[in-house]
C-alpha cells in the first residue's frame, strides 16, 4: 500500500477517479444527443454503469486514503467548480452508485422505459447526483441540484403526465428558490464559495438567521423528500412517470438531499443552543409529515402511490432524527451521534429496500400490464421469486428483524430513549415523538402487509393477473442483489454504523469518544439477534417438519367461490379509515344507475392537502402549462436547450446574490 | 277456521282487486296455487283484523303478476312460478326460491315428479358493483351447527352495502305430503314443518282439520298451555343466544340453564322436550294431573323469575347494552312495507297479534298485554321477547288457575271445502291453508311467519357493520326450515 | 455462569413453553367453572394439540410459500421471546433481551400472520387481517410505549432482565403513578393483543365475527396446531411479562435454592392470579363492537402516553 502515500500519485488516483466517472456518462449523454437507435441505447446505459461502477469506489479510495479533491480548471465569475469527497459523502455515493447502477441494469433488462432519450437523461442524472454529493463550492451544489431536477423531469415523461409532471417542477424550484437564497446569503456572508472551509457560520449570522437558513434548507430540500406541504407531487409523479424514475428520485435524490442537509445543519451552518426552537418545528413538522404519509399511504390504489407516501414517511423519519439530534448535540452528544447515525443509516436503508420494491413493481406492472391493486393479487403462485424476492423487501420496509428497515428503526427508538434531556419541557417531547414513531411504523406495516398481500397473494382479480408474462431474463438480478444487502445490512449493520461514526464525527465535530456504543443496549445486537432467529428457525423446523398436504379449493361454504368474493384492498384499510376519518373526510359515494336496483359505489380518496391547496393552484398552473407545452417537441436537444437556459438563468441568480 | 268471505275473479283483474282489497285496509297473509286440469287456480288470503278473505282465480299457464301492483305478493309468486310453473308476467325478480334440488321439475304439480337428478343453480352476484365491493358467501354450510342458508353480502370494508338472502336448502317437501285423505296423524306432521314451533304447527293443521268442531274447554286451555311453553323456550333461547353470539358468556350460560329446566319440565309432563305429539286435531294427547299441574305451575314461575334474572344481567352490563342499542334497525316505515309480523312487527311499533285479533283456542277468554316497542333494533326485539315471557308465564298461570275438569278430546267430522288455521307462533303469524275435497287434502299451503320475515332482514342489516349481522340475524330468530317448506 | 445456572435457565424456558396450553386450559376451566359448567379438562389443549399435529395439513391451492412459512415464522418468534422473558431467574438469554427487540419480534409474529390471512383468496382471512390492522396499528405504540416507560423510569437501558430486577431491587418504592399507568396500559394491550374479549371472542366460530380466528381460517393440521401453539405462547408471554417485570416482586435475584423456590411459587399464583382476571373479565363482559374497540385502544394508548409524560413530569 506504500505507493498510495505517494501524494502524487494519491492526486494522479483522484483525477482518474473522477475521470472514469464522468467521461463515461459524458460520452453517453452525448451519444444520446447523436442517435436514436435502440441498440445505442443499450451501449448508453452501459456507460452510464460503468461510471456508476466508478463511483461505487469512492468509499474504499476515500478510506485507503486518498484525497478524492479536485477543481476543474474552468474558472467562472463567480468562482471556481471544486470537488470534494469527504468521509460521509463517499458513504453515500458508494452506496448510491451501487443502487444506481442496480436501476439502470434492471432499466436495460426489463426495457419498459428503454430508448436513447431515457438512457441519456439517466446519465446526466447520475453526473448531477455524483456532482452534488461531491460538491465544494456552492456553485456545484446549485447548479448540480437544478440538474437533478431538471433531469428527473424530464426522465419523468411518459404518456400525458404534463400535469403530474409541472408540479413537481413547479415545486421543486419553489425549493430551489429557498436553497439559492440560502446558499447564496451563506457565500456572501463566509465570504468563499469552498464549501469545505463553511464552518460554523451560524455564530457569524446570528441565531435568528441561522434557524431561518436552516428552515430554509430542510424546506428546500424538503420538496425532494416530500414534507408536508410539499409531497403533493410525489403520488401524482410515482403514479405516472416510468417506474425507474420514481426509484432513482426516491433513493439517490433522497439521499443527495438528506446528505446536504446534514452537511449543512452540522457543518456549514453548525448547531447552537439558541436553535431548539427550530428543531422543535422541524420535529413537528416532520413527525406530522411522517403519520401524513403513512395515512395516506393505506389508501392509495397503485402500489407506487403506496410507496411514494411510503418515502414520504421515511424521509420524514429521516428529517425527524436530523432534527432531534440538534437538540441533543448540546446536552448529550453521544446521543447525538447516535440519532444522527439511525438517521444516516436509515437514509441508507430506505434507497435499498426501496429501490427493490420500486423494481418489483415495475416488474409486476411490466407482466402482467396491470397497474391497479384492486385488480392484482395471486402472483406469488405464477411468479415465485419475485414473490420471494419482494417479501424480504416488504419485511425490510416493515422493520422486521433481523431485516435492515429494523436496525434504523431500532436505533432510532434507543436514541430516542436513551436520551437523558436537562428540561422538562424537552423531555416531554420523548414520549411524543416515541408515540408518533410507533404508529408510523405499524401503520406503514399495514400497508406494506397490503401492498404485499394483494399483490402477490389470493387469487388473481384480472385476467393479466392469471396469466402474467414471464419475468424478462436478469431482471431479477439487480432485486436479488438488493434483498441481500437488505438482510445483509441488517447482520452487519454494526460495520456500517462504525463507517457512519467517523463521517458524523468529521461532520459535526462531536469528539469521537465515548463511543456511541456505550449507549447502545448491546452491541452487537443485530447480527445476534439475526443469528437467534436463524438458530431458533432452523430448530423450529427441525422438530415440527412440515407434515402431509393436501392442495383443495378455499372453502366457499359449500358455494363456489366467484372472482369477486375476495377481500378487496379498499376494504383491507377501510375499518381504519373509518378510525382516522376526519383525516381522509368522506370517501364512499353511491351512485344508482339506470337499470333499477343495480347500484354502483365508488370509494374515491383525495388527498385533502391536494384538494384544498393545490388544486386551485394546478388549475392555475395547468392553464399555463398547457401553453408551455405547446413548445414541447418531444426532442432531446430541445429539453437539453431548456437545461441551458435554465442553467444560464440559476448562474445570473447566484451572480446577482 | 272458516273464511269469512270468497270471492272471484279473472286472472286479468286479480291485481286489481288486491290492490283495492288492500287500500281498503286488508293484508295478504297467504298466496298460492291450486292445481286443477286445466290450468291452475290462484288463491289469495287477505286478512283485516279479524276478517279473512279469499280471492280465487283461474289461471292456465300465466297471468299478470299481483307483485306488479301489491310488492307483498313477489315472495309468493316466485314460488307459485317454481312450483306449478305458473308465469306471473311483469314480475321482474323472479329469482329462485330453491338453489339445490333433486329433479327439475315442478314439485306441486299433480303431474309425477322425478326426482333423479341434482340440479344445483349457481346463485346470482348482488346487484351492486364498484371500486372495492367484494362479495362474503356465507353458508349454506356454516361453521356452527344451524340450519343452512345462503347469505351474499357486498361489502366495501366492515359496512354492509348490500344483502341477498337465499334459501331453499331445506326443502322437504311438506306441502305435497301433507296431500291425501284426511286423517288425525296430518299433525303428526306439521309438526315437523320447524321443529322448535311444533306446537305451533300442530295448532293450525288441528283448527283446519277440526273445521266448526266444539272444543272442549279443557283441551283449549291445555293447547293454551302448551302454546305459550313453546313460546316461552323460543324467546329463551334466541335471548340466550343474543349472550352467546356476543361472547356475553356468562349470561347465555343461565340463559340456556333456564330453557333447558323448561325443556326437561315439558318432557317430564308432556313426554317430548319440544312438545311434540300433543296437540291432535279434536283436543290434545294427554291431560294434565293435578300433580302435573302444580308442577307445572311452579315450574313457570321459576323461568318467570329465570327470564327476569336474565334480562337483568342484559340490563345492568353496558357492554353488552351498548352492542345490542342501535343495531339492527328495522324502521316502522320499512317493517310496514316489508308486511312483517311477530315478534319483528311488534318491536318496531306495529301492533299486529293474532291471539288478539283472531282469537283461537282459549286466548279470547284470557287477558294478556300486546307488547310493543318502538326503536326496532335488536334491543327492542330481545326486550319484546323478554316481556312476552312475562305476559306467557301469566297467560299460563292463568289457565292453570281456572282449569275446569273435563273431557280433553272430541270428535268431529273435517268438512270439505276451504278452510284455514291461524296461530300466533313464537316467530309470528302462522298461517295454514288447505283445500278438502272429497275427504282428500287437494292443496296444502303453509306459511311460516319466516317466510314473509325474512326479506325484511335484508333492509335492517344495511349500514351495519360485518361482525354485528351474527347478532342480526339472532335477534330476529327466523327459521329456515319453515321457510323452506 | 455456571452449568447449573445455565441448566435452570433452559429449564425455565422449557417450562414456559410447556404451561403455555395449561394456562390456555386452565382459562378455560375457570370461564366455564363461572358459567356453571364442567369444562374440559385443563389438559384439554395439550390433546388438541397433538390431535392437530398427527392431521395432514389441507392447504388451499392459491397458498404460497409464505402461507407454509407463516406458522415457522410464528412459532420461531414466539420461541425467541420465550428465551428472552424473564420468568423464574432472568430469560435464558438474558444478555441480548433487549425490550425494542421484542416489540419488534411482537410486529414480526403480527406482520406474519396478518399477511398470511390474506393467503386463502376468501372473504374471511381478509376479514380477519383487516380487522388484526385496526387494532395493531393502536396497540403496537401502546405496547411499545408502556414497555419503554419502564425503561426510562428504570434508567438501567433496554434490557428486560435489567429492568425487571431494578424494580424488583426498588421493592415498593418502585410503585409509582408512571408504574401503575404503564401497567394499566399493558394490561389492556394484554388483552387487546391475545384477542380475547372483549376485543375478540376467542372461542367463535361465526365467520362473520372473528379477527384472530378469522387469520387462521385456512390452516389445518401442523400448521394450525403451530399457529395455535404461537397464539397460547403468547399469552403466556403476555401474563408473565407483566408478573416479572411490571410487578415483579417475589421474582429471585440470586441463585439461592430459598430464592428460586419463592420465585417459582410466587410466579404459579401470578399467573394463577392473572388467569382468573382474564377468565373473570371475559365472563362479566361482553364482546365490543368492532368500531367501539378503537375508543378502549385509544384509551390504552392515552394511558401508556400518561405514564411516560409523568415519568418527565412528575
């Protein structure tokens, strides 16, 4: 290893890192721009793997020590493009660069949203993702950020989602108006644009401005993650946009969000006291945002609606431990790290497990052509390993042991409980958020045990649904990757909870002493209990085999069982519902048609956030929309055109800041 | 009993003349077919008060239905349709009344019936669809041990959207054997039609066969007694059962303690637990000793004070209260327009009795109350039934009181013609009809008061949730087994 | 820890595994005792039980490997948490009971079982799984919430056995309004959680009416007699949990023979104790409407919420 203490050789490693990861997806943003052809698109995407491949060694580069900064030697106005990895942010780019390029294999093998255009776009995605993970100076960050956006977009496309679309483009740059602002009050303030020399700026700005700024960066980037107001998109945009879409912008942009935000609450800004009060309402705020979205996540009719209210939930949860741990950081640090490492973990773990089930159900929506829930079910008979595949996602999600989803969720509970607070009225906040973290979690269990069971388990309510087409071959490679990190991350999760410590400490300066260990309740204690409920399994199993079967038809009471005898999944939430009503208002509408006594009922949910604020808003939007699109024309040099613009018009923004 | 008044008319205007007969006040209590070659004649039995009135009607092969004009008559007509394959045109629900049978034909028709094969029709989807309705069959094989029926529910979640009712599976028959001479053992089968009403049952098939027969006093006042026995452990039970089905343990276990010290009482006395075998047209089988009396007498009085204990513990439990108020309503409006009767009618405010209103045996000689309540939920009913056990045990008391010593049996001579026997069963109005010619039993029709009950079930579920139709169903304690007759 | 230790340790764990069925049989007794009847034997359940594991299994053909998997997985939880609670002398593996764990394992044994009702394609599993959510989506935090109270008011962690003995060092200074509200609450999820009355009538048979029984629906054989196991185990879990470590007085603290032989007697007359309260309570109640149990889970919810908030405030 002696030759990688060369510092020469360290920066001639780093300019070869960064540039196997951009050249590839480079030239395949350009060879989209060039041909249309299917086969191109394959050759794209493959190099949009390969960079992903790269990037996937920022962690073991970073670790073997290598500097991993770099500052193109392009020099604006206003300042120069550096780039610099530090210990968390290779965390998050090796791991977003594994699920990255997961989704784009599983994008080439299962080729429901193949073609050159699509290809491309993920390739600027994944230069934007990996720009704004490694970003040292504001400008990257933004403009890096805007990429993001835009290309999600514009990945976004398919069929006549204009709609669904605008408003999440709309939203977004509500968000990317607050984080230029922001940003761009810091810079002028630090006085540089290196974001790795921001340092405690908060002293500087006074505590007022800092919690405004901090507001401001958890709101803005809050419109990614879907906090409340602003997850109005996210089903409309799920439900819609290719499937690969919706998995990219709920994992790698996810995680491109909580990684700045954390960066910049705990190091740029960094934490004083005279700041609970914000965290308070980021706490509210996210614990109301988290039991939003598992509410309305029991209703939703497509499974990507469930999983989009799904990532409203766990990002929330995310945002939650963020916020905690500003106020833990003053009374007891090692809590502290703990909370902020769940919270990390948990971002971690969410783009795994959800990425599988993303994939899983474009795999269902690719065989059987059926993208209702309603009309699913009996899959895991004509399709076992993807019923297999997906229930360890479904458990991951649900937080069963020993699956990854339990770790955070356990971490998160021991941090939150472990904590011994100076105030009385800081204390009283324990048992509330230990009380909404509860019912999240057994409420999105439910709806994971729905979105499961009518899938995969009955019998098939359609006709796609009785003979799906067969799985396309090696689309379940990436998903069988994926559901063994998920067990894998749940036995090891100690591994990368020490990865995380060292990022969390360099981050936000916490002495790495006592170890968060001291306060955990047992150390090991994931991959024990993992390892006890192998054991226990295997013994079970030993002693009660399983005995003689025999298959019949269910038991209809001596009646035939008609198609439509089965439990359906609006009646699967309805008691609960029922139980919640003032949240989803009045849902059942009967309606009696011509024919005399034959009635017709239909359950409709609205999402009231929806209906009360967006739609006067979108109908708004929609009228000017409609004239926008009218200079759509559906080519890839146009939307690239508008990138530029659009470009031009962020770097004039940040010029007059 | 004989009819009060008969009249006739062409099948064109039957539904006419029901529907005038009807705002005038009347009510159909019965409707039928007789065969004759050729064609058929449709009877129809309207009853105001005390006044029973028959319409007759030949028919060949169809007339315009009277469901059309009077909804009450759509019951009667789908079997009238199944069974002597006489079309009621413009019906518009003609589903089946029987799902699974042996043979395909026309049982009540005169012509030889084959019984070779299985028919099983498949039973139709609830008329309602939508985002989220599935269906939940139930039965006609149920987990526990009752009769078997079919139930359809549409459901979105717990709230039932809709209930289809179909039963039929215990059709045995009982119309066609009772066809033949007429003979003292008619009884012996009617009894049978439902087994927990024998009484009942046996009641209506004697006051056909004994036409203007002299009863002796005794006899009446023993039939009187055995009526309201049979009533008395009906109540229990199903007020027991309203314990059971509501895990409301403790309860149901007295409940059930109580009946059966009744039960075991009436086999010590009347040698059947369920009272069979003792009503015989002309009187009744066995007499009452003195011992047997004072027996009886405090044995009555014991479930007199059982039933109160009972009620008491329903009463003084919240829980139990709270399961029991507000399920289940059948509205006044919904009970006067499904025509039901009993038990069901009295708990939602119709005052409709027959031991009131047509007295028979020795009821026009007693004084007892016609309860009433007015909610008709399934509080109301139980509440119906416990105080009727009251007004039983006193109607019971008083007959032992002024028992006069004399014969228990006479004879008489069944007249030929048309005649009808009404009772007042646990479950309500009971009514049996038969058309004697020749000394020979030409057409037998019986109608349980289950049967004009039932469909009004199906509106008082509505808007309740799933697990409360157990409880339901309960409450208004209809029998299969007499529907399907 | 000597053999010896770890010898009485298993057979602790044996033996709570093995009085499972006898305290189902023994509930039985006394409700059927208050109803004046017979009853069945107390051992009536171990019967049932090797009755069900001698039957073939009949599996609907629309089951899937989940349906086969569903009892394992129930049985594998409920063996786990049997190794973790404290019965006589602190569980079996007492070094790794962390309390999260086990609620989660609790979520792991529910989440199982709820999908698994969803396996026979009828009306009724559905039903039953449907009706399972409502109540565990409020009594999951309750019980989370009133077990983590405990922990904050001992401050000794997350281990149950650590837990259990601090109170049980504290004697009756432990006896607090956080203690008794915690223990109120736990009570309720008791029951709310085995589904007994009055939140589900354990001995039903209307299709229409049941959540437990009406996940069960489609097992037969092994695997019904797997689930049913699972379902007495819990119960005995439940019981015990709150004999050791909500009023855990009288539990041994040493390994004194003395110590041992209190334990174990005084934990026979708490759950004898307990078993009466459940057998007491489903005899004087009747069975809730499904829409009135949200109302009393709520309650248990508001409890468990109260006993941590004065846990701060008081």
């Amino acid at each position: 290893m002696d030759i990688f203490n060369l510092t020469l050789q360290n920066e001639a490693l780093t300019v070869i890192f960064f540039a196997a990861v951009f050249i590839p997806a480079l030239a395949g943003t350009i060879l989209s721009l060039m041909f249309r052809y299917n086969k191109v698109a394959n050759l794209i995407a493959g190099l949009c793997i390969t960079s992903c491949a790269v990037g996937i060694a920022a962690y073991p580069l970073r670790a073997l020590g290598v500097p991993l900064s770099y500052t193109f030697p392009l020099s604006s106005a206003v300042g120069d493009y550096a780039l610099a990895i530090d210990q968390i942010s290779s965390v998050m780019i090796s791991l977003s660069s594994v699920i990255f390029m997961l989704i784009v294999v599983h994008v080439v093998k299962s080729s429901s949203d193949s073609g050159c255009r699509y290809s491309g776009l993920l390739n600027v995605l994944f230069i934007a993702s990996f720009l704004c993970m490694a970003a040292d100076s504001v400008l990257v960050l933004l403009i890096s950020w805007e990429m993001i956006t835009l290309s999600t977009f514009l990945l976004a496309k398919k069929g006549n989602n204009d709609r669904a679309r605008w408003m999440f483009f709309v939203i977004a740059h509500i968000g990317g108006l607050m984080l230029m602002c922001a940003y761009g009050y810091l810079a002028w303030v630090a006085g540089t644009q290196t974001l790795s020399d921001w340092n405690g700026l908060g002293a500087i700005v006074g505590s007022t401005t800092s919690m405004i700024l901090v507001l401001m960066i958890v709101m803005g980037f809050g419109t990614k993650l879907g906090l409340l107001p602003f997850h109005a998109w996210m089903p409309g945009l799920y439900g819609t946009a290719p499937t690969h879409t919706a998995a990219l912008l709920s994992t790698v942009c996810s995680n491109v969000a909580v990684l700045t935000i954390f960066k910049s609450i705990y190091s740029y800004i960094g934490v004083t006291e005279s700041m609970s009060v914000i965290a308070f309402a980021i706490i509210g705020l996210a614990a109301a945002t988290a039991l939003w979205g598992a509410m309305e996540s029991l209703v939703q009719k497509e499974p990507k609606k469930i999983l989009a209210y799904s990532s409203v939930e766990n990002m929330a949860l995310v945002i939650l431990c963020l916020a905690l741990g500003m106020i833990y950081i003053n009374e007891s640090p090692v809590f502290a790290k703990l909370i902020l490492i769940a919270g990390l973990l948990h971002t971690l773990n969410h783009s795994v497990f959800k990425s599988l089930m993303l994939m899983t159900i474009d795999t269902v929506e690719d065989c059987t052509g059926e993208k209702n829930i309603g009309r699913m079910g009996g899959l895991a008979k004509t399709l076992p390993l993807l019923a297999v595949v997906s229930i360890i996602g479904v458990f991951s999600m649900a937080a069963i042991p020993p699956t990854n989803g339990f770790v955070s969720e356990w971490l998160m509970i021991q941090s939150i409980m472990g904590v011994n607070l100076q105030s009385k009225g800081m204390s009283l906040l324990i048992p509330l958020v230990l009380a909404a973290v509860g019912i999240c979690g057994m409420m999105m269990a439910a709806s994971y045990a729905r979105l499961y069971g009518f899938i995969f388990l009955g019998r098939p309510r359609s006709d796609g649904m009785r003979e799906p087409r067969p799985m396309k071959n090696g689309t379940l490679l990436p998903m069988a990757v994926l559901a063994i990190l998920c067990v894998g991350m749940g036995f090891f999760a100690t591994v990368i909870m020490d990865v995380l410590t060292t990022g969390v400490v360099s981050v936000t300066g916490i002495a790495p002493s006592p170890s968060y260990r001291s306060v955990m309740s047992e150390e090991m204690l994931p991959l024990i209990l993992g390892v006890l409920i192998v054991i226990t399994s295997v013994a079970v199993l030993l002693v009660v085999r399983p005995g003689k079967e025999r298959e019949v038809r269910t038991w209809g009471c001596g009646e035939d069982l008609g198609k439509e005898m089965q439990y359906s999944s609006i009646g699967f939430s309805q008691p609960l519902v029922r139980v919640f009503h003032p949240f989803y208002g009045d849902t059942t509408v009967v309606r009696e048609t011509k024919e005399g006594s034959k009635k017709t009922v239909h359950t409709e949910f609205t999402e009231p956030f929806v209906r009360y604020l967006y739609m006067p808003l979108g109908n708004a939007i929609t009228a000017i929309s409609e004239k926008i699109s009218k200079t759509q024309t559906n080519r890839i040099q146009t939307y690239f055109g508008y990138v530029l613009i659009t470009l031009i018009a962020v770097l004039l923004a940040v010029r007059i800041l | 009993m004989i009819v009060t008044d008969t009249t006739s008319c062409d099948s064109d205007l039957l539904a006419q003349y029901v529907k005038t007969y009807y705002s005038d006040g009347w009510r159909m209590i019965s409707m039928f077919a007789s065969e004759s070659y050729p064609g058929a004649t449709i009877n129809v039995l309207l009853r105001r008060g005390g006044e029973i009135m028959r319409i007759t009607s030949e028919v060949v092969d169809s007339y315009p239905a009277v469901a059309a004009q009077v909804p009450a008559a759509s019951l009667f007509e789908r079997v009238i349709y199944e069974m002597n394959d006489i079309h009621p045109d413009g019906h518009g629900n003609l589903i089946p009344a029987i799902y699974w049978r042996k043979g395909d034909g026309h049982p009540l028709q005169k012509r030889p019936y084959d019984t070779y094969n299985e028919i099983r029709i498949p039973i139709p989807n609830n008329p309602i669809r939508g985002t989220g309705v599935y269906e939940i069959p139930v039965g006609p094989v149920h987990a526990g041990v009752i009769e078997p029926g079919h139930f359809r529910f549409s459901a979105a979640g717990e709230p039932i959207l809709h209930l289809s009712i179909h039963l039929g599976y215990n059709h045995k028959g009982i119309e066609k054997m009772m066809e033949g001479p007429v003979s003292k053992n008619r009884t012996y089968l009617a009894e049978r039609i439902s087994g927990d009403n024998a009484v009942a049952h046996g009641l209506a098939c004697a006051h056909i066969m004994e036409g203007e027969a002299e009863i002796p006093d005794r006899a009446r006042r023993i039939r009187v007694i055995l009526a309201e026995l049979e009533r008395i452990h009906n109540h229990l039970d199903i007020v027991a059962g309203l314990c059971t089905d509501s895990a409301f343990v403790v309860a149901a276990a007295y409940g059930a303690e109580v009946r059966e010290e009744l039960l075991r009482t009436n086999r010590r006395i009347f040698g059947s637990r369920l009272l069979m075998g003792n009503i015989v047209p002309g009187g009744v089988k066995r007499d009452l000793s003195d011992g047997d009396m004072s027996e009886l007498e405090s044995a009555v009085m014991k479930v007199g004070f059982g039933a109160k204990k009972l009620d008491g513990y329903i009463r003084k439990t919240p829980s139990i209260v709270d399961r029991l108020e507000t399920t289940g309503i059948l509205s006044n409006e919904n009970a006067l327009r499904y025509e039901t009767v009993g038990v069901i009618a009295r708990a939602s405010g119709i005052r409709s009795d027959v031991r009131a209103e047509v007295p028979y045996d020795a009821y026009g000689d007693l004084s007892f109350s016609l309860i009433t309540r007015d909610k008709g939920d399934v509080m109301s009913r139980c509440a119906v039934r416990v105080d009727e056990i009251a007004e039983s045990v006193s109607l019971i008391l008083q007959c032992l009181a002024e028992m006069e010593e004399g014969e228990i049996r006479t004879d008489f001579k069944t007249p030929d013609g048309f005649s009808c026997g009404l009772v007042e069963s646990p479950r309500g109005e009971l009514v049996h009809s038969a058309d004697i010619r020749d000394g020979r039993i030409w057409r037998y029709n019986i109608r349980d008061p289950s049967f004009v009950n039932w469909p009004s079930m199906e509106t008082a579920v509505m808007d309740n949730i799933v697990p409360d139709f157990p409880l339901i169903n309960k409450s208004f304690g209809l029998s299969y087994s007499g529907n399907d007759v | 820890m000597n053999y010896l230790e770890i010898a009485l340790m298993i057979l602790q764990f044996a033996a709570l595994i093995l009085i499972s069925p006898l305290i189902t049989g023994i509930i039985r007794k006394i409700k059927a005792r208050m109803q004046n009847k017979v009853g069945a034997s107390i051992f009536q359940p171990y019967r049932d039980l090797h009755k069900l594991l001698k039957k073939e299994s009949v599996v609907s053909e629309n089951a899937s490997f989940f349906f086969r998997l569903v009892p394992y997985i129930s049985m594998t939880a409920m063996i786990l948490l049997a190794a973790m609670t404290p019965f006589v002398y602190g569980g079996v593996i007492a070094p790794y009971s962390d309390v999260i764990a086990m609620v989660y394992i609790f979520t792991m044994f529910r989440f199982a079982m709820i999908v698994g009702g969803l396996e026979g394609g009828s009306a009724f599993g559905g039903m039953g799984s449907s009706r399972e959510v409502m109540m565990s989506v409020l009594i999951e935090p309750a019980l989370l919430i009133s077990i983590m109270t405990l922990s904050a008011m001992t401050g000794v962690g997350f281990n149950i056995t650590d837990i259990s003995g601090s109170i049980n060092a504290a004697g009756a200074a432990a006896i607090s309004p956080a203690l008794l509200l915690a223990g109120a609450a736990f009570v309720i999820t008791m029951v709310a959680e085995n589904t007994r009355v009055p939140f589900d009538n354990p001995d039903t048979h209307l299709e229409l009416t049941m959540v437990h029984e009406g996940m069960l629906i489609e097992y037969s054989g092994r695997g019904l007699a797997m689930m049913e196991t699972a379902s007495m185990l819990r119960l005995t879990i439940f019981m015990t949990l709150l004999g050791t470590v909500f009023f855990p007085w009288g539990t041994a603290m040493t390994l004194s023979i003395a110590d041992l032989a209190l334990s174990v007697a005084v934990i026979i007359v708490k759950l004898l104790v307990i078993a009466f309260g459940i057998a007491l309570l489903e005899s004087i109640i009747a069975k809730m409407r499904v829409f009135r149990m949200p109302n009393m889970l709520t309650a248990s919810f508001a409890l468990s919420l109260m006993a941590m908030i004065s846990l701060y405030v008081l």
